[in-house]
C-alpha cells in the first residue's frame, strides 16, 4: 500500500466511524442521570511494524463511569448529621 492509499483509507475509516458515532449516540450515552465520566476511543489500529498497513479493523471503545444514588444519598445523610 502507497502511502497516498494508506491516507486515502484512513481518511474513509475515520468517516464511517464517525457515522457510527453519530448512528449509535443514544446507545453509547445510555440513560442515566448519575453519569460521572465519559469518554470515547477510537482505535485504528495501525501496524508499526509495517509502513502503511493497518493491523485490523477499528474499535470504539465506550467507558462510563456512574454515580450510584442509594450511595449517593447514604453519603448525604452522613454528611448532614442523619442516620
């Protein structure tokens, strides 16, 4: 692979990738009130090994972190002098 062809698919992966983002939004954000980190990773696994090759297909990778409530508010209750 040249390294025009090597720009020219990354480029066309980078974009279908960023309509799965946009496709599958809701999925990825979930319904929650009580999300605390988010973040997404997009892996294109580029082969450093070989000049100009990809080592398999990309991945999207979704971590969520959440505040769990009954917690949440035992913590409160703590805090404010309750049981």
């Amino acid at each position: 692979m040249t390294q025009t062809e090597f720009r020219d698919t990354l480029v066309k992966m980078v974009k279908a990738c960023g309509e799965e983002l946009i496709e599958r939004a809701e999925d990825f954000v979930g319904a929650t009130e009580s999300l605390t980190y988010f973040n997404i990773n997009i892996d294109f696994s580029i082969d450093s090994g070989r000049l100009y090759s990809f080592d398999g297909v990309p991945t999207i990778d979704v971590n969520k972190s959440h505040s769990p409530e009954k917690s949440s508010q035992v913590l409160i209750d703590f805090y404010m002098g309750g049981n």
